[in-house]
C-alpha cells in the first residue's frame, strides 16, 4: 500500500434541511484520507451520515463546507457527470436498469464516455469473466438472475470504464450469507488484482473486519474512529467497543459450538 | 322485415368509407397533436407539484365540460380567430369541421396521457434514478435512456384511454361539419332511422374495441419486453390508418357541398339538392347534422356551397330583427342583407315552415274557427301546447299580443307528441309546424294568422358567395324553385318519419322530385 491519498475529505460537513425550520446534520466535520490501493469500510447505524458521506466523494451529494478531493482534483472544480463516469459505483442489490440487458447494463458508462461498439462488447466479455458469470448471461434481462448474480453484474457495471476508484453502498446486505461470502471474497480479490480503491459501507461491523484494510467509524455525523481492526480493538470509545463487542462474542461463541477436531 | 334483412343496413354500409375514413382521420390527427401538447407538459410538469397540480386540474376541468358543448365552443372561437388573421394578417383559414373536431378532441385526449405519464416517470424506482446519475448520466440521459422506457407501459394505457375517449366523442363532430360516424347517429335520431343509429353505435364501438385491441398489444409488448408483440400491434394501428385513409383520400373532393341543419324536412331538402346536381352531372355530397348558426356561418365562409333555410329563422334568429314586416317586403329586406354578405338569396321553394296555430279539423269546424282571430273567444277555456322554446320566443309574445290570446294552460311537449295529444283531445290547441307530416295525418288544420302576427318562414335557397355566379349549379336548383308545396313537403316528412326503408332522406328525395315533376 503507499501512501500517496487518493481521497482526501478534509472538515467536510453537509446539513440537510429537515421539517419546517429543522436541521439534520448529516456528516459534522469529517477529515479523511483513503490511500491509494486501500480498502476502506466505513461502518455505522441507521442515520449516522456514513452514505451522505459515500456520495459527497462522487458528488451525488454536495458538500456544504469543508473540501473533497479526488486523485488530487477539488471535486468542486469539476463536471459532477465526468467524475462520476470515473468512479465506479456499486449500489445496494444492485440496482440494475431492468429494461436493460446484462451486456447493456454493463456497458452502460462505457457507452456514455463514447467508446466504440467492439470494444464496449470485449469488456463486457471480459467482465463477465472476471465476475465469474458466464457470457450465457449477455442477453438476459435482470430479473432472470439471482440476487448473487445480479450484484455481479452490479460489480461488473462499477468496473466496466476501468476506474481506478469504487465505491460500495452496503453491496451485499440483501444476499444469502453462503452467497454473501462467495461474492465479498471474489470482490476483495479483484480490489487486489485491478489494485483498486475501494470504499465501501456497511452496517455490518464484522463484514468491514473480514474485508477491509481499515475502518472508519461513524456515529450521528461524526468520524469516532479510523483504523485496522486491530487499531481499532484498542480504542476506548464506548460506541466502538459495543461495536466490536457483538462480532467477537459471536465468534467465541461459534467456536465453542463448532469444535474443529483436527482431525483430517 | 326482420331487423337484419332491412335495405337500410345496405344503404348504411354505402356510406361507411366516407364516414368511417373521415372519423379516423379526426380522431388520429387529434389523438397525435393531443400527444405533442400532453407528452412534453407532463415532462416538464412531473417534478413541480405547483404546476404539475394546475396542469391536472385544467385537463380535468376540459374532461367535465360535455364533449358535444367542447365541440361547439371552438367552432365560435376559431371564427374570431378567423377574422382576427384575417384582419391583422390578409389570411383566414376554415374554422368548420375539421380543425375545431381536431383541437376539440386533442383537449379533451390530453387528461389520461398527461396523468399516466407524470404517474408513470413519478413511479419509477428512486434507487434507479440514483444508479442513472452513479453511472454518470446526465439529466437528459437519465430521462430517455432510464425513467421514459421504464414509465411507457403505465404511458401507453393512458394513450388507450384517451384512443377510446376520443373515438367515442369524435362521433360528436358531426354537428360542427366533421363527417365521422355520428352522421349515422344525428340522421337516424332525426329521421327516426333506428337502423342507422345503431349502425353509427356499432362501427364507432368495433372501432374504438379494435385501436384499444392493437394498443394493449403493443402495451403488453413494452411490459413483457416483447418486440414482437408491440411491432404487430403497431403494425395493426398502421395498418387500420391506412385501410381507412386511402378510400376518402382516393376519392376526388366533391364539387358540391349541400348542408342540412339538425331535422328530417332538411336531410330530405339536402338530400334533394344534391340528387338534382348529381343528375346535372356534378358530384355532390351532403355535410348533415349541422347547428343552425354553424350552418349560416359555413356557408358565408364557403365551407358550404348550399343549404335551405327559412327567411322567418334568419330575420329573427341570424339578423335579430323584432319589426315584422309583409311576406314579399321580408323577402326583399332579407335578399338585401344577404347580399352584403355575399350571400345569394337564390329563391323560394314554394312552402313555409312556419310555427302556426293547429287544432283538429272537425273541432274547429265545429266551434266554427277559421283564424286566430275566431279563437281568441275561445281560448280562455282552452290550453295550448307548444315545444320547448316556442312560449319563450317572439312569436308567442307577438301573437298573444295581436289578438289578446289568453289561454286556461299552457304546456311544453316534445314534438312528436304534439300533434297526436291535439289529435286526443288532450290538449285543444298546439303550437305546431306549418309543413310537418303529422298535420295530415291526424286530420287537423292550421288556423289563418290575418293581422301577420308570425313572421313568414318561407324556405329559401341560399347560396354561398363563392357560388354567386355559378350558372350551372343555378340552373341545376332552378326547376326547384316554387315547385315544392306544403303539401308534398307534408307528405314527404310523413314519409321520412317512417321507420322503414322508403323512410331514408334520399328515398323520400326521389319520391318528392316525382311529385315535382308531375306537376
């Protein structure tokens, strides 16, 4: 991992106008770095500005104050519509255009930068491939697949305009855990071949441990704690601990219960 | 006769290209222009509750007014448009038929599209709208490539609505000079033709179930993602267009336009007419069903080349005169007005159809009445019956002013009750037609008016100003002229109003030209 940032947030805080004269402030003041080649999960409840904060790096929120820059440029300075054809963007379950085949869907940004037809067509191909589904699936239609199979077309879609940044809006909330695992380690494992830069959310504190290189902590707007796991596990915010708590009482607890007996 | 072997389904079928070719045409052109005006306002309206509620509430207002009233309020409105570029700009354009059918129906086609629409891009996931912009769509890419393909099916049954809406009331254009398949329903309701009533109901109903049909495929296509579903039913839609185009628009345009106002004696006169130019070797054709002022207006607009009017109904009605004045003066008087406006008072035919005074022969006989005058004694023992607008007009004021007519009742009837309750002794004395049908049959007579308290009504030829000079069509109409008498023109409307094949406008034509020309 070097250490050159290639997303920096820096006392970013966004307010949204809430009923009559009500303020709910989203994201308090956040300053964040994410480095290159980095896989950072940011980790939090309902309402703790974790996806405000996702969407303010590709400008489908903006800022209220403070700075975000992305590979070095203000994201103010730039055409929202640009920066968000290179970012990758994966949403939860999906979120596929239904009257849009698998192959169409893919090759949807590539289409919008203008890329040639052949092209566009080789890198759907080789999304496929690189998602593990099969080229049978160019010509469905979304609601023909799985739900595993759809947040692979989902993850092939983020990919397709060769980002060098992701970002992951709880991608594998709504799976089946057998599905859920197959896909997170196949994900992970293309964050490292592709050497991308991964930012994902979630409200599962022990998917962020099992997949991220650090983790970013948020509660009611405000960063708590940034960290590895084991930077974290030595933090003496009470939210962190209780976050922590429930993932590692479960895993004694599985332990306890399914004794591997060593034997062959 | 059973009901399905009747001559008159023939007779019906004979006019169905021109009729069912022109409602097409109507209510396509409207349905599309209906499309261009709905389709970009719901666009722009859908994400601005203010206007997007007033845009709503407009179109719904549109939908309450009666479709027939829509109709007529534009056929006004397009001739002070008319007049306004006539005036400004040195051209005018035809506010009769077609364009005020055209910008009637796509008003009140706009309702179910602009609905549907805004419903259908409103209802479209917001979690899709989010990948729209993630993916890197602009607002413009977004709404063609994601929220309108997305929103067609619940768009497209909002066209089917408004298909059928439109179809069903296009059959109302008739009365403001749009041929469509409501000349079958206002000529069979006047002349008592239920066979063409319910062929007009028939064609327009298998018409409008068909377009919904083939548009519900092509829904149901865009549902199931199924092109080949929503090609055919497109190619079906073509398909019908075209059937039903190519017939009027392979016909070469009629030379003449003879109209008739909204009554038997009139599809009988116009009927005439054009039979008469027929047989002088022009085509002819008749535009039925007209409103008594659209009539008059088309006609100086030379929408309508001739028509039969009555000089009582224009002194009173067009001119709004209240003096009364001898029969030839009126005349004269009328012939001069009419020629300011181009307007040629060709002639008369020879008989009036007037509002007059009529009660049994025998009874009148009897009490030994001959003329309003001899009632006036009378009539504080008597009631009187008249239709729904005759106590209310000039007539009735002027005749009970001249011989101090005081009646014990007075009643309003529908009109062909009339003549049979005087007939019954229900009532002793009505308000009755000086050319209807009825007066012979029921043996009653038509009590002399000598002070001229009714105006004279003659029926009159009038021809349009672009006709003025027309020697053959003058020559043909001449043999007409001082030829029809109240007589024939009696028994003619007695025949019309018959409920069997010789009873069709041009059946009874020829038998009144017979009469004519035994004469």
């Amino acid at each position: 991992m070097t250490a050159t940032p290639l997303i920096v947030y820096a006392d970013v805080g966004k307010i949204f106008a809430g009923r009559g004269a009500e303020r709910v402030v989203a994201v308090h003041d956040v300053s964040l770095e994410v480095a290159e080649g980095e896989f950072l999960a940011i980790v939090g409840g309902s309402g703790s500005g974790k996806t405000t904060l996702l969407r303010l790096a590709n400008r489908l929120i903006e800022a209220d104050r403070g700075r975000i820059t992305v590979e070095g440029e203000d994201v103010r300075a730039l055409d929202p519509v640009l920066l968000r054809r290179r970012i990758g963007y994966v949403f939860q379950s999906g979120a596929l255009f239904p009257h849009i085949s698998v192959a169409g869907n893919i090759g949807v940004t590539p289409k919008l930068l203008g890329w040639p037809a052949e092209e566009i067509s080789a890198r759907v191909d080789e999304l496929l491939e690189l998602v593990r589904l099969g080229k049978s699936h160019r010509d469905r239609l979304p609601h023909e697949l799985s739900g595993g199979q759809r947040q692979r077309v989902g993850v092939a879609r983020a990919l397709a305009a060769k980002p060098r940044i992701v970002l992951m809006d709880e991608p594998f909330g709504a799976l089946d855990p057998l599905t859920r695992d197959g896909l997170r380690d196949d994900y992970r494992a293309l964050h490292d071949k592709l050497a991308l830069t991964t930012v994902m959310i979630t409200h599962d504190m022990a998917e962020a441990l099992l997949l991220a290189d650090r983790i970013a902590v948020m509660h009611a707007g405000k960063l708590l704690a940034l960290g590895t796991p084991a930077e974290l596990s030595k933090s003496d915010d009470a939210y962190v601990a209780e976050l922590l708590r429930t993932p590692r009482r479960e895993a004694e607890r599985l332990n306890a219960l399914l004794p591997r007996d060593g034997a062959a | 006769m059973s009901l399905f072997s009747d001559a008159r389904w023939g007779e019906a079928l004979t006019h169905l290209n021109d009729y069912l070719g022109n409602h097409v045409r109507v209510s396509v052109t409207a349905l599309a222009l209906g499309l261009v005006i709905s389709f970009p306002l719901a666009i722009a309206a859908r994400n601005r509750p203010l206007f997007r509620n007033l845009l709503l509430t407009l179109a719904s207002i549109v939908q309450t007014v009666p479709g027939l009233a829509l109709l007529a309020l534009f056929y006004p409105l397009l001739l002070a448009l008319t007049s306004m570029t006539m005036a400004w700009f040195g051209f005018g354009f035809s506010a009769f038929g077609f364009l005020p059918a055209v910008l009637a129906l796509a008003l009140y086609s706009m309702l179910p599209v602009l609905r549907n629409t805004i419903t259908g891009l409103n209802g479209v996931d917001p979690a899709l709208l989010e990948a729209a912009q993630g993916v890197g769509m602009t607002p413009s890419q977004s709404l063609f490539t994601v929220e309108l393909p997305l929103a067609l099916p619940v768009i497209m049954a909002g066209i089917r609505t408004s298909a059928v809406w439109v179809i069903g009331t296009a059959t109302l254009s008739t009365p403001i000079g749009q041929t469509s398949l409501g000349n079958y329903i206002f000529a069979g309701l006047q002349t008592q033709n239920w066979v063409f009533v319910l062929f007009g109901c028939l064609a327009a109903a298998v018409l409008a179930l068909a377009v919904d049909q083939l548009l519900a495929l092509i829904e149901n296509g865009l549902r199931n993602r199924s092109r080949v579903r929503a090609a055919l039913g497109a190619l079906g839609i073509a398909a019908l267009i075209l059937a039903t185009l190519v017939p009027t628009l392979a016909r070469p345009p009629s030379s003449y336009i003879v109209g008739a106002k909204t009554f038997a004696e009139q599809y009988v006169l116009s009927a005439l007419i054009a039979e008469r130019l027929r047989a002088a070797g022009f085509s002819a054709s008749s535009r039925e069903g007209l409103g008594s002022s659209v009539i008059f207006d088309a006609l100086a607009a030379n929408d309508v080349d001739v028509y039969i009017d009555y000089s009582g109904t224009l002194w009173l009605n067009q001119f709004h005169r209240t003096d009364m004045l001898p029969r030839e003066q009126l005349l004269d008087e009328l012939k001069a007005i009419l020629a300011k406006q181009n307007i040629t008072l060709f002639g008369e035919l020879g008989f009036e159809n007037a509002y007059a005074l009529v009660m049994p022969k025998q009874r009148a006989d009897a009490l030994g009445i001959h003329s309003i005058a001899d009632l006036a004694s009378h009539a504080g023992t008597m009631s009187i019956a008249g239709d729904y607008e005759f106590f209310s007009r000039p007539e009735w004021a002027a005749l009970k002013g001249a011989y101090g007519l005081s009646f014990r009742t007075q009643r309003t009837m529908q009109p062909d009750f009339m003549y049979a309750a005087v007939a019954s002794g229900e009532v002793d004395v009505i308000a009755g037609y000086t050319s209807d049908g009825l007066i012979a049959k029921y043996d009653l007579t038509v009590l002399d008016d000598p002070k001229h308290a009714i105006p004279p009504y003659d029926a009159i030829v009038l021809l349009a100003p672009k006709r003025a000079h027309d020697q053959a069509l003058q020559a043909a109409l001449k043999p007409l002229l001082g030829k029809v008498d109240i007589s024939d023109m009696r028994a003619a409307n007695l025949r019309a109003s018959g409920n069997d094949a010789a009873s069709s406008p041009d059946a009874v034509a020829r038998w009144l030209w017979d009469r004519i020309e035994k004469h």
